[in-house]
C-alpha cells in the first residue's frame, strides 16, 4: 500500500501544494499541479521497479488540505511572501480549512469530487510511470484505491474520471497494449461497511 500525501511534505513539493491549496482557479491550481507531476511519476517508477511483478496498491490523496498549509504566525508571514499575496489571504485560507470533524470532513474521494484535477494528475503520474516502466521491460500492476468512499455514487463518478484519465494517458503516450489497472477502495468509515454491496458493483478490489 502506497499512501501518496507523504509524498508532499518535502522543498520544492511542498511548495507547489501550497500554491495548489491556495489557488483561486482552476487554471491555477492545474498550474502547481503539474509542478507536482514529475515528482509522482518518478516516485511512482521508483516503486514500481522496487516491486517488480508484485501489485502495488496506490491511494490517492486522503488527508484533509489544512494538514499541507502552515499554521504558525512566522510561516504563514513566509508562505504570503514567496507567493506574493496578502498574509490576510493566506490566514483566511487557512482558516477555511479547518475541519471541525476531520475524518468525515473535506478529504479523501470528496476532494477529487470538488478538485478533479488533483485525481487527474495523480492518476496521470501513475500511468506514465507505469508505461514507462513496461516499455522497460519492467513488469508492473499498480491499483488506484479512491480512500474514503461512502456510497456507490462517489466512486461510480470518480472511477468514470479515472478510466477517462487512463485512456487519455494511453492516447498521449501512444501505448498500445492492454493496461489493467484495478480500481478499487478502502471500506474504512461506517456508511461504507454498510453499503458495500452497493459500493461493491462498481469496485475491483476492496480494501478493510
């Protein structure tokens, strides 16, 4: 199992989540996204060639934003500088962040709801590192898991969103072959342990 927001908290990486969480467009936020592209992918070929042949499950993104953005007064005051906006925009962003129940607040599948963009470039790194890897020769089976689904509606939109990605990718890179790439979830909060069988039909794999 590959938990991908540990992958953020370093220099450059942290940087562009930041600009990321702190973008008012979609253009924007697309823009630092894809500063985050080549990490992941590289991370991802990494740990593919680490793995060769076995599966390797990767979640996507599932902490809530608050837990990437600083929170003291002096790195709040640094973040507003390199950035070159108000220290008033960061504060104010930051405390829209706040969740008061974290765990069933805005994060995991819901923020790929609300920020598809954030599951497209995740979904891209994944497949580029993939093909990357079997054009190497190298034999790979990653698995998507979309965390904290609670109903079959969710992941039904966001598996839509990630086979579409898949294909693109696919077209992009003129891959040809067959990939199979399970998607999947993790039945990790109530309302999912009871309706899993409903969640089940559009699942390849679950996760307890």
């Amino acid at each position: 199992l590959t938990r991908t927001e540990h992958m953020f908290f370093e220099g450059d990486r942290i940087r562009a989540m930041r600009e990321m969480i702190l973008a008012e467009t979609v253009e924007a936020r697309v823009k630092a996204l894809d500063k985050l592209l080549p990490f992941q992918r590289d991370d991802f070929i990494g740990i593919f060639k680490a793995m060769k042949g076995f599966p390797v499950t990767i979640r996507l993104l599932d902490p809530p934003l608050h837990e990437f953005v600083p929170h003291e007064d002096a790195q709040q005051a640094e973040l507003a500088k390199i950035m070159g906006i108000p220290l008033a925009k960061v504060k104010q962003r930051v405390a829209s962040l706040h969740e008061a129940n974290p765990m069933l607040g805005h994060r995991g599948c819901r923020l790929c709801v609300t920020y598809p963009e954030i599951l497209t470039m995740q979904v891209r790194a994944i497949v580029e590192a993939a093909i990357d890897c079997l054009r190497s020769n190298i034999k790979c089976f990653p698995e998507i898991m979309l965390p904290l689904i609670g109903t079959q509606a969710e992941l039904a939109y966001l598996r839509t969103l990630t086979e579409q990605t898949i294909a693109q990718v696919k077209e992009a890179e003129d891959y040809k072959p067959r990939l199979d790439i399970k998607i999947g979830t993790m039945i990790e909060i109530p309302r999912a342990a009871v309706t899993a069988d409903e969640i089940a039909a559009k699942a390849d794999f679950f996760s307890f």
